[in-house]
C-alpha cells in the first residue's frame, strides 16, 4: 500500500471517528435496570472516551504542530503505558512500547504505536463496562467511531513506519 494512501486512510478515518467520540459524549448511551438514560458524562464513561478523541487528533496534531513533536511522544508513551499495565494481560504491549522507544525510533511512529494499544483497549473494555445495560444508538456509535479511529490510527503506523523498515519482496533477507 502506498504511503500516501496510507496518510490519506489514516486522516479520513481517525479524524471523524474523533469527532464521532466527542459527538457521543452528549448523548444518552446506556440504560440502566432502574430505567435511567446516562450520558458517558453522567457515567463515567467520558474519562475513556475523552483521551480516546485525543487519539483521533494525533495526525493532524503531528502535521499542523510541529513544535508538539517533542512533547507528544513522551506524553502518548506515558499514557499508554499507564492505561496498559491496568490490565495484566496488556502488560507485554506496555513492555515493548517502552522498548520500541528505547531502541531510538520516530517520534510519529512511537505515538502511533502507542495510540492504536489503547484505542483497543477501550473496544474491547467499552462493551464490558456496559455489560448489564442496554445500549442504546449514541454507545452503538460510539463503538462505531472507536473502530474508525482504530483503523485510521493503524493506517497511520504504517505511514509513519520508515521504508527500509518494510520488506519490499519475497527476496528480502527477512524472509530468508
């Protein structure tokens, strides 16, 4: 896949499936046993989604402010690894997040790798946190929107990933 497809991918889906997130946290998404609609703001649930949002933002943060990409690496590394050692079983993506910036790469490439972790961490916590609800459209499109972004910060990575990083054939030596 071409890097400008990839680019191109990455900031028509993770930028509406941001604006998406910050759309749902105003509208009702569960109904608990008492009959009650809650917003994620009423729930709780806006503290998961708010830096989810955040994560949407990352590609254009990156182009349209450059003087952030100092600061957002070691900001986004610093998030993911506390939202994933919540979990021990993401504690091994948290250790080779921290590896991958210790061994000196990108900054694009560290906060891409860092933002899609945790994007997965809230499709796969959301539904469980609303287990004993019902849900209702705005947590539909809000899970909706969360895989979007998903896919446009997944997209990202491999933009971001340096050419020589990828092989280019079957005769590549890491195949032989």
């Amino acid at each position: 896949m071409p890097r400008r497809f990839r680019d191109v991918l990455a900031w028509s889906t993770a930028l509406p499936g941001s604006a998406m997130m910050v759309g749902c946290l105003f509208l009702p998404q569960l109904r608990d046993c008492h009959g009650r609609e809650e917003t994620p703001l009423e729930s709780g649930l806006a503290a998961l989604m708010i830096p989810i949002a955040l994560f949407g933002l990352m590609p254009l943060l990156w182009r349209c402010a450059p003087s952030l990409r100092r600061v957002l690496p070691q900001l986004v590394l610093a998030f993911a690894v506390l939202a994933l050692t919540w979990l021990v079983v993401t504690i091994p993506l948290a250790v080779l997040l921290l590896w991958t910036y210790a061994r000196g790469s990108r900054g694009q490439e560290l906060v891409a790798m860092c933002s899609a972790p945790c994007v997965m961490l809230f499709i796969f916590l959301f539904p469980l946190l609303g287990m004993f609800c019902t849900w209702l459209p705005g947590a539909m499109l809000t899970w909706a929107g969360a895989w979007l972004e998903l896919v446009g910060l997944v997209a990202w990575a491999g933009a971001a990933a340096p050419a020589e990083a990828m092989p280019a054939s079957r005769e590549s030596p890491v195949f032989t």
